[in-house]
C-alpha cells in the first residue's frame, strides 16, 4: 500500500498509519458520547454520575491524544477528521449506561482491528504501542458492564447508584487525571 502525503514515516508500516488516524476520531468521538452521556444525568439531577461520565470523557480525550504523540514520534504528521454524530436522546439511566458499554465494545474491537493490522505487517512497535489500550479496554468494559448491572438491581433508586459512583470515585481520584 502506498504512503499518503502526511506519512513520512519511515517506521509505520502500511495500513498502521491509517489505522492509527482513524483511532484519533474514534476516542474522539468516545469522549464526545460519553459528555452526552454526561449531560443526561446532569439534567436528571444525578451529580456524581454525570462527574464519573465527566471524567471517562477525559480520559478518552487523553487516549486520543495518546494516538496523536505516537503518529509524532514515530515521524508521521496525524491526520484530525471530523467526529461521527452522537446520541443525545436516552430513555432512562440504564439505557444512557447500556450506550456507554456498547461504545466501549466498539472500541475494544477497533483496538483489535489495529492490533491484528499491526501484527499481519510486523509492525512491532506499533503493536508494542498497543497493549496499553489493550488492557485499557478490558478494564473500562469491566468498569461499565458493573455499573449497567448496579442500575439496573437500583431500578427507580438511582440515589444509591450515586454513592456508589462517589465512593468509586473517593477509592480512586487518579482516575480523574488517567
Ligand atoms: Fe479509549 Fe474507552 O476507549
């Protein structure tokens, strides 16, 4: 496959650099869902929910950025692209966090897509790049599916749902810089 006019890089080996373009749109876009996400609960009245939503955006926002250092230091120039729509309208708790979990599915798949990409064209330092989001994906998929779970036993007691996620956030405030 030949080179684009932004791959300069004499490191990246074909299809990696699309790849790892096209995953800058994607957290990008996981970090948008997820302040709609955000908004949802700010606007039912639920504070700690919306701050965990908050914070996961962040984090996606640092993941893209992490997509975004890599394509520079192995010389290439990143390519940004415009973001897909996102959802805004949800039904009900649950079905805002069952939007969560499945764009974390899609993520974990995308990160598979690359990973199996880098692996067919021996690109190990890419493929190397690539466990962290790795193990990442395990744990924000864990992460989510638990708290799914947790509403949907709260049913309409979604009060406990809060401290809950305001005793996770107490147990782990890195999580709000990760
Ligand atoms: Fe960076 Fe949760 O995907």
């Amino acid at each position: 496959m030949a080179k684009t006019a932004h791959d300069p890089s004499m490191i990246l080996k074909p299809g990696c650099y699309d790849g790892l373009n096209q995953q800058i749109v994607n957290e990008m876009h996981a970090s948008l869902q997820y302040n709609a996400i955000a908004s949802y609960f700010d606007s039912e009245g639920l504070p700690a929910l919306a701050g965990h939503f908050n914070r996961q955006a962040d984090e996606e926002r640092t993941h893209a950025l992490k997509f975004v250092k890599y394509l520079h230091d192995a010389g290439a120039r990143p390519l940004f692209k415009s973001i897909p729509d996102v959802r805004n309208d949800f039904k009900s708790a649950s079905d805002a966090v069952q939007c969560a979990l499945e764009g974390e599915l899609k993520v974990t798949s995308q990160i598979n897509d690359l990973v199996g990409t880098a692996s067919k064209q021996n690109d190990y330092m890419t493929h190397t790049f690539l466990q962290w989001f790795v193990t990442e994906q395990l744990e924000e998929v864990s992460t989510v599916s638990t708290l799914l779970q947790i509403i949907k036993h709260a049913g309409p007691s979604l009060l406990l749902v809060e401290d809950h996620v305001r005793r996770m956030a107490a147990a782990a405030p890195e999580e709000a810089d990760a």
